[in-house]
C-alpha cells in the first residue's frame, strides 16, 4: 500500500519523501491559537531593541519580531498576536498559567527554569551576558572597582543572584538597590540613586540610548554571567514547542540560505534542496507540525531572516549599537546554528 501511495503521489507531482508520515492534527495550544485567531504572546514591559512600543504602540524589537514570526508560521498572519507586557515576576507564572501561548522577553535559560517550573525553553535566540552600566564621571574602568557601591538590580531575576555570586567570588563589598520592575530599576539608576545598574549587557546598551546624553554613561567590558535568552512554552505540548522552536530555527536558517523579506518570493524557483525544504516546496515538514507547508516562508515574509531581525533592532546602525558578536552564524564567528530542516 504504501508503494503504491509514493507511486500515485510522483505520478500526481506532489512532493511526498518516502518518509513521509500523516500530517498532524491541531494540539491543545495550537487548537487553542487557531480558533481565537490570535497568538497571544508574553513580551516585556520595555526593553529597548527587544521590546518597545513605538510612537503608535506597535511594540518593537527582536523578541517581538520572533513573535511575530510565529503568528504568520501559524496563522498565516504576523499581526495577528494579542501582546501580554509582563514584569520580571509576573512573566513565568504567566506562561504557566495559561494566560499566554508563548513567551518571548529576555528570558534566560537556566536548569532550574527548564526543570522546576513546567518549562520548555525552545532555543537559543539572543546570546547576552550580564554587565555594568554607570556614570563616566566616577573613573571606574573595571567591576571590581565598584567595592562598596550601590548597585540597582531588579527581583527575582537572574542578574541578582548573578550579582550576589560574583561579588562573593571577587570578595566585593556593594549595597544592593533591589526593584520589583526594570522600570523602576532604571528610573533610580538615572536619578542617582544607586552608582551602577546591571543587568544584561545588551538591555544596558539598550537603556544607555535613550538617555539625552548617552556618552555620560558608560558600560564597562566585564561581564560576570552567561545569559542565553530562548522562547519559552509549557510542559505538555510537544506540537507547540515543535512549532516555536522550528520557527525560530527557520529564521536562522533562512540567513545561512541567504534568503531575505525582500527576495524569499524569487527563491520559490530555486532547484537547491536546502531551500526547497525550507520554503515548503517539497517535503512535508509543515504538516508534520500540524501546519501549512509554506509555514517558514510566512515567517520569512512577515520579518526577514534572523539576520535582518537583528540588524534591525539592535545593531550597530541602530541607537543600540550591537556587533553580532556570539549571535552572529557559526559559519561567521558566531554561535547562532540551527539544525537541518530534513
């Protein structure tokens, strides 16, 4: 029989592997997402180049950008998405609530959140590391230079006990300035109310630009911790973490293909099978998810390759100024690589 299916199938044209398998039907989160037409995505309460609203409220940045990703990867739309703004404290209890399908929002990926919390990190989408940003006017060149200053860090993040632990390793004496919200956190930091502000460097960079004279400010080159920030879903649904992980996977992809938002439409002639794959011209990796076959040609369509995303937000033609640095192509120097789509 199942000859005789691949043998119907070449005779029709269609693009069925031998390993082929039933596509899918709709899990309980993509049920959920496609009979209320929206994607309801957790993001962040402001941070810039990874989410920020804009002069209209159109929020903006990269982790909004992959979210925007997966709505046009699922529902064919990239504006179809309900934004959920969440603190530090509120993001994760959230996400397991249900009151999100999906969190992207500078979430760093840690055992303890992978395992303790009902958790699934998809994947790796911004390599960050935690630093220190304060006044050029104090002359500190080096963290350890900060021995008995104030320093504003936000609650039950990662940064505050990555704080706490490089202080006691580097015998360093501070007073931490602890804030429930980024914003308050922020706030203080410029109003002088602490010395120094730390948190990831990238959000530092980020803060520092929208300062009225941002070479007051400095950040200083010693970065006490590895943050790696990755799309978060619940426990339970395998489909789902399939769909947000791929999707951020086709992304990178797309950038080692060297297909953009602007001509992903011309590579729906390529020959090469890599591309093939990827734009759901053969193979039947959409369906295996539960979705269309043209799911990352959506996603491409709607925000670009991973590149592009990046460069956009964050880099170093942007306010931010970011190099790629890590989360350049690991073919480029960088550490951003996605499995083959096959």
């Amino acid at each position: 029989m199942r000859r005789l299916l691949l043998a119907t199938a070449a005779l029709c044209g269609l693009a069925l592997s031998a390993d082929a398998q039933a596509p899918q039907s709709a899990g309980p989160t993509l049920a959920a997402v496609k009979a209320r037409d929206v994607l309801v995505c957790g993001t962040s309460t402001g941070a810039a180049g990874f989410s920020l609203p804009d002069s209209r409220g159109e929020y903006r940045g990269l982790d909004n950008d992959i979210c925007r990703a997966v709505a046009a990867a699922t529902l064919g739309d990239a504006a179809k998405i309900r934004w959920v703004p969440l603190t530090t404290q509120a993001r994760l209890p959230a996400l397991q609530s249900g009151q999100i399908d999906v969190l992207i929002r500078t979430v760093t990926w840690t055992q303890g959140r992978d395992t303790a919390n009902g958790l699934n990190f998809t994947g790796v989408s911004f390599y960050d590391g935690q630093g220190f940003l304060l006044r050029t006017a104090l002359g500190v060149k080096r963290a350890t230079d900060l021995n008995g200053a104030t320093i504003c860090v936000v609650a039950g993040s990662t940064n505050e006990l990555n704080l706490a632990d490089w202080a006691r390793v580097n015998r360093i004496q501070y007073s931490p300035v602890v804030f429930e919200q980024n914003d308050e956190a922020r706030r203080s930091y410029f109003n002088g109310r602490c010395d120094a502000y730390s948190t990831d460097a990238s959000q530092l960079a980020g803060l520092r630009s929208t300062f009225p004279n941002p070479a007051e400010h400095v950040i200083l080159p010693d970065i006490i911790s590895k943050e790696p920030h990755s799309p978060v879903v619940r426990h339970g649904d395998d489909q789902w973490f399939d769909i947000v992980r791929w999707t951020l996977f086709a992304l990178i992809t797309a950038e080692e293909l060297g297909i953009t938002q602007a001509n992903v439409d011309g590579h729906l002639n390529s020959q090469n099978p890599e591309v093939r794959r990827l734009l759901g011209l053969s193979g039947d990796h959409g369906p295996l998810m539960g979705l269309d076959r043209r799911w990352a040609y959506w996603a491409i369509k709607a925000v670009g390759n991973y590149g592009e995303i990046f460069e956009r937000h964050l880099g170093k033609d942007t306010p931010v100024g970011l190099e790629r640095g890590l989360n350049a192509l690991w073919n480029q120097g960088g550490l951003m690589y996605a499995p083959p789509i096959r």
